[in-house]
C-alpha cells in the first residue's frame, strides 16, 4: 500500500499577490523593493533584515524603432524614464533610512 503525500504550501506566481498576503498577515514575502516601496515607507511593511539580493530580472520598453520620431511615443518614453529614475532614487533613499525590524 502506497500513501500520497502532497505539500500544501501555497504558491503565489503574481508579486502584486504576494505583497497583498504579506499585508494581510498571511506570511512573509520576497519581493522587489520597487513594488513593496510605498508599503515600506508606509509602515505596512517591515524588512526583517537589512540585507538585499539583487535580482537578475529586468522589466523593457519595447517598440518598433520608427514609432520614436511619433512626438506622444517620444513624450511617454521620456516620462517613463524620468518616473523609474525618480522611483529608485526614493528607494535608494528609503533603504537608507528603514529600520529593520529587531
């Protein structure tokens, strides 16, 4: 006679859900400090230690390089790279300044 055994540990595939079950109390979570930021500055979060790993992943704007010389396309690109600069320049300083929980 052969039993099954089956692990019940829940996956989660989706960041924004991993934060939100952090949130909710339900465990804790890895994610990217860019995601988890207005949380942590917030309160809602705590980093339970101060080291980071840095991740390999990258996010990409990608679009057919003629639609550049399109003023909108041009005007969002710019925007987009302003936004991401000035997100991890709050990071970076937020990292400086969190407490880590003891």
């Amino acid at each position: 006679m052969s039993v099954a055994v089956f692990d019940l540990t829940p996956v989660i595939w989706s960041f924004d859900m991993v934060i939100q079950a952090a949130l909710m109390g339900q465990g804790i979570a890895m994610a990217r400090t860019s995601l988890a930021a207005l949380d942590l500055a917030a309160g809602n979060l705590v980093r339970p230690f101060a080291q980071s790993v840095a991740s390999s992943g990258a996010y990409y704007l990608v679009y057919p390089e003629e639609h550049l010389r399109r003023p909108r396309v041009k005007a969002f690109v710019s925007w987009l790279k302003n936004e991401v600069a000035e997100t991890l320049r709050e990071i970076d300083s937020d990292e400086a300044d969190a407490p880590v929980e003891d």
